[in-house]
C-alpha cells in the first residue's frame, strides 16, 4: 500500500464518518418529528428553525452530563462497552460503496467510501455486526444490574437467533450476484434487475433481521422499557449513554445502506434498464457517479424513514414470540429461500 | 386452568391474518395516514388557554372601590380541607365593622376545590382563571394580600356563573 493511497482512505474516512455520524444525529431527529407526524403532534420545534439544532444541543447536553459509573459495576469494562458499541458501528461502513468509482489515481479507483472492493465484502458486515453484540452484552453485564444483565442477554439470545436467518438471506443475493463483492453485486445490479424482484421474500426476511439485529422495535425487547427501566443502558450517563445511542442509530443506517446496495440495485436510478444509455452519460462518467451517489442515500434514508415508521406502528413482541418467529418461521422459510435460489441458479444461469 | 381447546387464537384469525404481513401493512397504511392529518398541539407559552368562567384557578379576594369585599369571618380557613387559609380579623371604621389584617393563602397547599368560595357569604373570595403558578421557594408559594386582591372588574365572569347557579 502506497503513502498516497493511505493519505487517500484516510481522508475518505474522516470524511464519511464525520457524514454519517452527523446523518445519525440527525436520525433521532427526525424518529422524534417523524414520532410526532404519526401520533398527530409538532414534534421538536424550539431550537433552531423546525427544531434542525435540536441534535446538537442533545449532545452538547450530553457532553455536560455527569458520568455516573455505579459502585458495583465493574469500571473498565463499564467504559469498554459504548466504545465496542461505536466502534463496531462505524466499522461497517468501510464496506459501504456510497458511490461508484470517481477518480483513479495510480491504477486504482476511488469512490466515497473507504474498502468498497474488500472481496469478502459482505461476510465482513456479518462478522462486524457479530461482534456488535459484545458491546451490548458487555454493557449489560458490567453494569451490575438486573436489568441490564436481563437487557444484555436478551440482546445477545435475539442477535443469534436471528443472525442465522440474515446469513441465510444473503446467500440467496450472493449466489445470483456470485460475488461476495459489494461493488460487484451492485453492477450486477445495474446492467440486469434488482434483486429485490428476484428475492422478494430475501428482501422481507433480510429487513425483518436487520429490525431484530438493530434491536428496533418491534424487537426491542433489550430495551423495552416497561419491562427493564432502560435495559442494557439503564445504568449509562452522559456521553457514554450517548455513544451507545448513536451506535445504535449507525447502525440502522448501515443496515438500511447495505440492504439498499443488495436489494434495490445501490446506486441504480432506474430499474430494468441501464442508466447511462437512458441519460446519455457515459458509464462511469463522473456525473453519472454523482447522481448514483445521491439515488443510493435517497434509498438509504427511504429504508431509514421505514425503520422508524415500523417503530412507531407495531407493539413489542413478547420473548417466546420473538423466539418462536426467528427459529420457527424465519429460520425454515431463510432455508427454503436458499434451496429455491440455488436451483434457480442451477437451471437458469 | 382447564387447557383451552377451543376458540384459540389460531382459530380465530384467517389464514391471512395469521400470516402477519398483511395486517402489518394495513397497521402501517393507517399510521401513514395520521402523519398527514394536523396536529392537536397548542405552542403553549406563544397561545395560551383562556378558561371559561366556570374553570377553578387560584382563589382571590374581590377588590372593590372602597377595599375589599371580605369581613373575615373566617368560614373558608374554616372549611379548607387542605388548611391552607389563614385569617386575622381587625375591626374598621367601615359600616361592615370587619376587615382581615392579614389574609394568606399557601400555594403549595391549596387543592383548588372552590370550596372557600362556596362557603363564602360575602361572594368575597372567589376562583380566578390563572393557572399559572410558579414560585422558587416555599415562602413564595404563601401569597398575602398584596397577591390576593384582584379588582372585581376582572372577576366578572366568574361572579355571573356563581350567581347562575347559586
């Protein structure tokens, strides 16, 4: 790796985080306003014109808050777990291509975002999003709560059980793109159909999982806060309470982005039909790439606005349903997904 | 509990319904729905409430051109269930014969029940619309006379419904 290509990606980085960590303030505005649509309020309107200044003084708030750490909780690991948290969340989003390839410098292209050709692309979202449930169940654990401890394990019982049905509704992507390449999958995309006409039932179990691995209600049995004050960060404060705050809004605009790249074609305006004969650009012009930039975080934040939207429509599930609908129904009808696409596959390819 | 055989929830829905997704849409449809209607909210502190002459807000004394209406007599400190009136007569040169040297009413105490106004035989004490009671401190929650009188012209409203239905 050249001096130039690290001076490269670390800019990228800087740059998209700061982007995505301000789009993930902005998030939990627009859950409150759009909370407030829904049940015929105004929603946040006093700081700033429309409330637009109302994340930044939550977090300056946050910033001023005292840090309480409990007696009894065990104080490394207490701080460790909104850093895992965090940090798995932005780690996602190197494998995010936000756009197409820009400029090429050095016999190597660069688009907005930070690893987009990773060849085991997606199976690195996996594996992060995995590791996300450490921070959650470390946090729960560490706190010496009750009620974080019951928050951290539900937490980690409902990641596992549904992790296996997202992995299995990837397979059905990954074996018609055959590339585990996220950038491959989405040209894939681009020259014949979006998957999601070729993966219905992928797409709803794909997006039923990221509810659940996001833990977004209706799964947001973690957190519920009838049952467990606060779950797994009842006893957080301050800008430790913040940062897993905002882990978690990353991450619903990592899964909302990913699922945008695997089933809606990523950065595809039209479907059916090849953009750049359509615009009269030519493919990879920089224009073209542009535009693609723009589609692709107008599906991201569409999915986002449904993330919320789902929230504030549905009531929690109960443990023994959520556990019933992963292992009874998702599980079985992920497998038989899998089974359908590969003779697909076999017999149309 | 005998075990339920019948009429359980899996006889009761159809197929559709007991595929969810469907009815999930339906639930969103109608949420989507409610975005667009307006809203129910008053930006309070821009447009505020204006109670009708029956509301109970803080209790007053009427004042009228030649001072105020009451003789304390002291049948509302009496009859305050919350304790909150205290009365010290002093006598005038008036025709009434009787006025309260001090009248104070605690704030933190008074349960806005209108009963001191019920029992009151002058119509000296009375329910006012204000509704907004804020203090620092529990001393300030104790309001004297210099809080208390409040010139009749503004207590009209609530006079008229008394007398309606006295």
């Amino acid at each position: 790796m050249s001096l130039i290509q690290l001076i490269i990606i670390v800019i990228q980085a800087t740059i998209l985080l700061t982007l995505m960590l301000v789009c993930a303030a902005y998030m939990v505005l627009a859950e409150r306003k759009i909370a407030a649509w829904i049940q015929n309020r105004v929603g946040p309107n006093r700081v700033g014109p429309w409330g637009l200044f109302q994340s930044f003084a939550d977090v300056i708030k946050l910033n001023l808050k005292e840090d309480i750490v409990p007696a009894a909780a065990d104080y490394k690991f207490h701080a460790l777990a909104p850093v895992i948290a965090i940090g798995v969340a932005i780690t996602v989003y190197a494998i995010i291509p936000f756009s197409g390839p820009l400029v090429e410098i050095d016999g190597i292209q660069y688009g907005l975002s930070m690893a987009p050709n990773m060849n085991i692309g997606i199976l690195a979202m996996l594996a992060m999003t995995s590791v996300g449930v450490y921070g959650i169940a470390l946090a729960g654990w560490s706190s010496n709560n009750k009620y974080s401890l019951m928050g951290g394990l539900r937490s980690a019982a409902q990641m596992i059980s549904y992790e296996l049905s997202m992995g299995l509704a990837i397979i059905g992507v990954v074996l018609i793109a055959g590339s585990l390449n996220l950038i491959e999958i989405i040209q894939a995309q681009t020259s014949g159909i979006w998957y999601i006409f070729l993966q219905p039932a992928g797409f709803i179990l794909f997006f039923i999982t990221a509810l659940a691995e996001t833990n977004r209600a209706p799964f947001d049995l973690p957190e519920a806060e009838p049952e467990l004050v606060g779950g797994y960060h009842t006893e957080y404060s301050g800008m430790k309470f913040g940062l897993l705050y905002l882990a978690e809004y990353a991450n619903i605009l990592a899964s909302s982005a990913i699922m945008a790249a695997l089933y809606l074609g990523g950065w595809d305006a039209i479907p059916f039909l090849d953009d750049s004969t359509i615009l009269g650009l030519a493919p990879n012009s920089i224009p073209l790439v542009l535009l693609g930039h723009v589609v692709f975080l107008t599906k991201a934040f569409a999915l986002v606005f449904v993330f919320i939207w789902v929230r504030w429509s549905l009531p929690r599930f109960r443990y023994d349903q959520l556990m019933n609908l992963g292992w009874k129904v998702l599980l079985p009808i992920s497998l038989i997904n899998v089974v359908l696409t590969g003779l697909g596959v076999l017999f149309f390819q | 509990m005998a075990n339920i055989t019948s009429n359980t929830e899996s006889q009761r829905l159809t197929f559709w319904e007991r595929i969810y997704l469907p009815e999930i849409a339906k639930g969103l449809g109608l949420t989507f729905k409610q975005m667009f209607k307006p809203s129910f909210t008053r930006q309070y502190p821009e447009e505020r409430w204006i109670p009708e002459g029956s509301y109970r807000g803080r209790p007053v004394l009427v004042l009228e051109e030649d001072g105020e209406r009451c003789v304390a007599c002291g049948l509302c400190s009496r009859v305050c269930p919350a304790l909150a009136i205290e009365v010290r007569a002093a006598e005038t040169e008036q025709d009434k014969e009787r006025y309260p040297e001090k009248f104070e009413i605690n704030m933190l105490r008074c349960i806005y029940c209108g009963f001191c106004e019920e029992v009151c035989p002058e119509e000296a004490i009375v329910m006012s619309k204000d509704y907004e009671l804020v203090f620092s401190s529990q001393q300030d929650g104790i309001f004297g006379k210099d809080k208390l009188l409040v010139p009749v012209a503004q207590l009209q409203e609530r006079l008229e419904f008394l007398r309606q239905w006295r």
